[in-house]
C-alpha cells in the first residue's frame, strides 16, 4: 500500500505522536486527579484506582493535539530538509508526501468515534463510581471540606464544627430540619426551618438497602419541636435518602456518561413521554371544551403537563447534541492533520515549535469555543446540533483549504 517514503513519513509520525501523546496525556491526566484529589480528599489508593479510567476520556483531546504536533514537528523537518523538493525532483508530488498524515488523522478519527461509542463513556462513569464507591466515607469528606451539608433535596441542612479524627464522628454538629419546600432568604435566615437539633457529636451511617441515613445523637438539645419531630438524646435521627434520580452526582448517569445505545434509548423514552402526554391532555381539554364544560378542563394540570413536556423536549435535545459532538470531536483528528502537516511544510525550517504554536494557537481561539458555543446553541435549537457542533471542523477545513494550494504549488 505504501512505498518506500511514505512507509518513512509514517514511521516518524508515529514516532513523534505516541511521544507527544504519552506526554501531553499525562500532564493532563495528572491535572485532572490533582483536581479530584484536592475536591474530594482521595487516598492514594483511590488515586491508583482512579487514573485508569481518566484516561479514556482524556484521550479526545490528547489525540488531536498529539498528532497535531506531531505533523508539524516531522513535516517541517522535512521541508526544511529538502526531502519535499527531492520527493518532488523523482517525479512525487507533495500529496503523495501528505498522505500517509492524512491516512492516520483518519483511522485515529474513526479510534475515537468507536472509543466515544461506548468505551469512553463507561470509563467516565466507572471512574465516578469509584469516587462515589463509599458514600458514607464521601459524605465525611466533603463535611470536612465545605463543614456543611446543604442539599435542598433531603430534609435537613447539616452543619458541623469539625470532624474528628476518627473520620466517623461530626463535632458540635447542628441539623436544621426544612418546612415543606423551605429554603433560605435573601438575607440568610433560616425561615425555612421548622425545627433545630444540636449535638456536641454524631455520627451517620447510610443504609443503601433501606434507602435513610441513621444518625446517632450524642448529648442533643432541640429548639422549637413541631408535632412532626420528637427527639431525645442517644436515639437515632432517619434522615431518608433521595432516590438516584433525584441525587445529582450519586448514582445516576450523567448524559457524559451514558453510552450512544443509552442515549438512544432515553431519546426514545422522551419521544414517547411527549406523544402520549400531549394526545392525552389534548383528548382531556377538547372532551371539556366539546361539552362545554370549561370549568372541568383542570387548567394547572394542563400547564403542568405543558411544563413537563417543555422539560422532556430539552433533555432530548440535550441527548441529542451529546451525540453530534461525539462523532464532530472525534473527526476533529483528520481536520487536525488538514491543516497542521501543510502548515509544517510552509514553514519550512527547524523553527519546529512556531509551526505548532501557528496552528495551535487558531485551535484554542476559534475551535474549541466553536464546539462549546455549537453545543450550547444545540441544545437551546438555536441552530440543529449536527451543524452547530460541526462549525469548528469547517473552520479547520476553510483554513486548510486556504494553505494546502499553496503547498502544491511549490
């Protein structure tokens, strides 16, 4: 398939790209468990854990800028080494040079669209697992952390002084239990709080089977008791545990982390929601209105239904975008090698580090924002994803499309 020059082309492009790719992979891969370390307080062992699974989703922008460098790096030496014009002297033209970048910016776009497929997305959530693997253990660390707890979701706001020791025991720890729907003010008192527990410690353990949290009171006073609460010292405070669904973070899927058949499947589970909620409150409303009953028509449960539809059609177009900004990250690689291996050529000289940082620096100015502000406007249908998250490749090509000519000509 390949002569004798491009078997070369491709040996030192390789060469220079799992270098680049181990290297940049992992700076970024040791950021990112610095970050999760210092957030979440991990072990060195859940750090060990843990790096196997960071990898795979670091590998779709490590992929890209590896070969990126990679391209400039082996094509500028080339040019600069005049091997281009003795390619072009024994009657090659400088196409034949560029193909073999060209073959592996596509088969390392087709690895990620397969790694994105499903590896990369199991990866992302089995690494949260791992972080969430103990949430008795969790929920000590981020109370040591941030020294409360306020989820408006489960009943109590927990504040504590400190952590002891232990680990396992809250010091001077205060529950604050909510009204129906309370929250804080504006100014920060507590008029969503219909009684308050102080204990000098505590401790908590999660009973995942039961789906509660036990607290166990030591030395507790309470101020201002409803019917509701009644509690005394050395007696167990159940505090019930939000479902998966409801506990951002815990156990449910983020849409980051669902594979392509999971997105697919929840696409075809809200197109459902939204056919058979609006042909029923279509068949409630026009049974009033036929009658002319229109008192019947319960108009809150009509806006409700209205409401809940307008949510499920924003959770499918999140879906949606998820997918198109798979597959346009993924081909981003190819759009990658377009442009860099001319760019290495143009340059032509040992100054191998300009030619990156000439392509590099458009990248992070215009691509990559490209790609948020595609995945945002696709999901508000500002714009349909598939061509809102495919702007930064045609960028990438437009400029490609300005520099190849001129690397031909010469």
């Amino acid at each position: 398939m390949f002569g004798i020059l491009q078997r070369y082309v491709m040996g030192e492009v390789l060469r220079a790209f799992f270098l680049a790719l181990l290297t940049v992979t992992s700076i970024i891969v040791l950021f990112m468990v610095m970050i999760e370390a210092s957030k979440m307080g991990l072990s060195p062992s859940e750090i060990a854990h843990l790096v196997p699974f960071m990898i795979p989703g670091s590998l779709v922008y490590t992929i890209p800028v590896s070969l990126l460098f990679s391209v400039t790096v082996v094509y500028g030496r080339l040019a600069s080494d005049n091997e281009i014009i003795a390619a072009k002297t024994a009657g090659l033209s400088t196409l034949y040079v560029l193909r073999p970048a060209f073959i592996l910016g596509l088969g390392l776009s087709a690895l990620l669209l397969y790694l994105s497929y499903d590896p990369i997305p199991s990866a992302t959530h089995r690494a949260k697992k791992i972080i969430m693997a103990d949430m008795e253990d969790m929920f000590y660390k981020f109370l040591k952390m941030e020294r409360q707890f306020d989820n408006p979701r489960w009943p109590f706001l927990i504040v504590v002084r400190d952590i002891d020791t232990d680990g396992r025991t809250m010091l001077d720890a205060t529950f604050k239990h909510r009204t129906s729907g309370g929250r804080r003010n504006g100014q920060g008192n507590a008029q969503g709080f219909d009684t308050i527990v102080q204990a000098s410690k505590a401790r908590i353990h999660f009973d995942e089977d039961h789906n509660e949290a036990r607290v166990y009171l030591d030395n507790a006073e309470i101020s201002n008791p409803t019917k509701d609460v009644s509690l005394i010292n050395d007696q167990i405070l159940p505090i019930p545990i939000p479902q998966a669904s409801d506990r951002p973070g815990m156990n449910a899927k983020r849409v980051q982390e669902q594979t392509t058949p999971e997105l697919i499947q929840e696409q075809a589970k809200f197109l459902m929601l939204m056919a058979k909620e609006r042909k029923r409150q279509a068949m409630v409303a026009s049974l009033g209105i036929g009658m002319g009953m229109l008192e019947r028509v319960n108009w809150k449960y009509v806006q409700g239904a209205f409401n809940d539809y307008t949510s499920w059609q924003m959770q499918w177009r999140a879906l949606e975008t998820e997918k198109h900004q798979r597959v346009a990250m993924s081909c981003g690689s190819l759009f990658f090698v377009l442009l860099g291996a001319p760019v290495g050529i143009l340059f032509a000289r040992r100054d191998f580090l300009s030619a990156f940082i000439s392509c590099f620096v458009p990248i992070i100015i215009l691509y990559y924002p490209l790609i948020l502000l595609g995945g945002n406007m696709g999901r508000d249908e500002v714009i349909p994803p598939v061509v809102a998250l495919w702007l930064g490749n045609i960028v990438l090509a437009v400029l490609s499309g300005l520099v190849l000519p001129s690397v031909m000509k010469h």
